[in-house]
C-alpha cells in the first residue's frame, strides 16, 4: 500500500546483521530511528557499569535517567554513533518508555532530533508510572519538564509524540 513509517530500532537490533540485513530491504518510504532503551550490552559498549542484578526493566537499568549525566552522554554518543555506522546518518527520530529533559536536550543540541516518543500516562506498569503529562497530542516539550509544553521561552525545538494514548473523552 505504501505506507510510510518510522521504525525505532534498539542498539542490541543495531548490532543483529539477520535484524539489519531485513530492515535495510524497506522500501524508501521508511525512516529509521531509535528506541533508546539501555541494555547490558549497550552498557558495556558505551563503558558505562549496569546495575547487575536489577530486571531488565527496572528504571535505574533500563532508562537514562538511571545513570549519571555523564554515564547518558556516553551511552546516547554509543547508540548515535552506531546507528550512523550502520545507516549513514543520524536518526531524527527517537523513542523510549521515558527519557530526562537533559538527554532529551543533548539529543536535540548534538544529533539535531526532531521528534521524540513516549509513552503516555499509566500508573505503576512495571514498578514505574508516569502520570500528569500532557494528554494525547503532540506538543514541544518545557526543557525543565518533557512532560509539559514549553512556553515560546522554555520549549525545545522538537516535538513529543506518545503512544498507548488514551481516548480524549472517555479517558480509557
């Protein structure tokens, strides 16, 4: 039908040939991205300790803003730095469960990112909730708060966009 779409590829996928070698015969229409989620192996390339002994998708492992800001530079340079090995490019678009203003700021500053997707609100969904974000539409996020909207002052130059949105009226 050609459709396009963007699809959101992990590090540990960066690193599959049997993964690259399927998604590299898309059709053109199809953009590239990351879905920025730390891995022991992500962790290890970047040269950053993960925390053994955690799940996988506990906050302080599997998300950023689980480490230092060191420790997120080091990985967000490793992941960006990867994809352009294997594509040629920086990826414009991002994804993950939750991702800090800081990150979100280096990202946007350094690789140029233009849109960024997170999940939309959910209380306690594996031992973590995000709850009071913006509701259901895409919007420039506060560089305090990617939760909220930035006034023309405080907004990045890139926009939120979430997925499992709820329905506007019922609220389910």
């Amino acid at each position: 039908k050609n459709f396009s779409a963007t699809w959101l590829i992990q590090y540990d996928a960066l690193n599959d040939s049997e993964i690259l070698d399927r998604v590299k015969q898309f059709n053109s229409n199809q953009e590239f991205g990351v879905f920025l989620e730390v891995s022991e192996k992500f962790a290890e390339d970047a040269r950053v300790i993960y925390p053994f002994g955690s799940a996988w998708f506990f906050p302080q492992a599997v998300f950023l803003s689980g480490y230092t800001q060191t420790e997120r530079i080091k990985l967000i340079d490793e992941v960006m730095e990867r994809f352009k090995e294997v594509f040629g490019y920086y990826p414009r678009s991002l994804g993950s469960w939750w991702i800090d203003s800081y990150s979100l700021d280096y990202l946007k500053t350094k690789y140029g990112v233009t849109s960024y997707l997170i999940v939309t609100d959910q209380k306690t969904t594996d031992n973590y909730g995000i709850w009071g974000q913006w509701w259901s539409v895409p919007y420039y996020p506060d560089k305090a708060n990617v939760l909220t909207p930035g006034t023309d002052r405080t907004k990045m130059d890139l926009v939120i966009l979430q997925w499992a949105q709820r329905d506007p009226e019922l609220s389910i």
